[in-house]
C-alpha cells in the first residue's frame, strides 16, 4: 500500500467520525423536551443532511479507491503485490 491509499483511507475515517458525532449530539439533544418545535425541525434536516453526506462520503471513497486500482492491492500477495504496486506508480 502507499500513502495516497492510507491518506485517502484515514481522512474517509475522520470524516465519518465528524458525522457521526454530530449525529449522535443531535440525536441526544432532540430527546430533550426543553427545546421547542422550530429547534427540533431544523436538527431533523440536519440529521438528514448528516446522514446523506455521510452515505456520500463513503460513496467517494470507495469510488476513489476503485479509481486508484488499490483493489487489486488488497488480494494480492508476494511478487505478484509489488508488480501490482509499481504499475499503479509507473502511471
């Protein structure tokens, strides 16, 4: 693996665990009964929002991840790996 795929695989995780906390806040404050209905509206839409940007965070990923044929990286094994490597950084 290079740096490009660890780079790409660390900030998709960072990314997921921003929107899941904000997620789980929101869904912690909207279950209090102190805040009234316009609050509660407007954190539905952006729970919404959250997850949607979510399902397209790993959407990208995994296309970016099959757009840098790192795939093949991932199955292979000894020398067949290293020629695997050096062509996807001969390109």
């Amino acid at each position: 693996m290079n740096f490009l795929f660890w780079g790409l695989t660390i900030g998709m995780i960072g990314k997921v665990l921003v929107a899941v906390g904000v997620i789980v806040a929101h869904s912690k404050i909207a279950h209090e009964r102190k805040i009234d209905q316009q609050v509660l509206r407007s954190f539905r839409i952006e729970m919404a929002l959250t997850v949607t940007g979510l399902l397209l965070i790993l959407g990208g990923y995994i296309m970016e991840i099959y757009f840098y044929n790192f795939i093949d990286l991932l199955t292979c094994f000894g020398v067949d790996c290293a020629m695997e490597a050096a062509a996807i950084l001969s390109q």
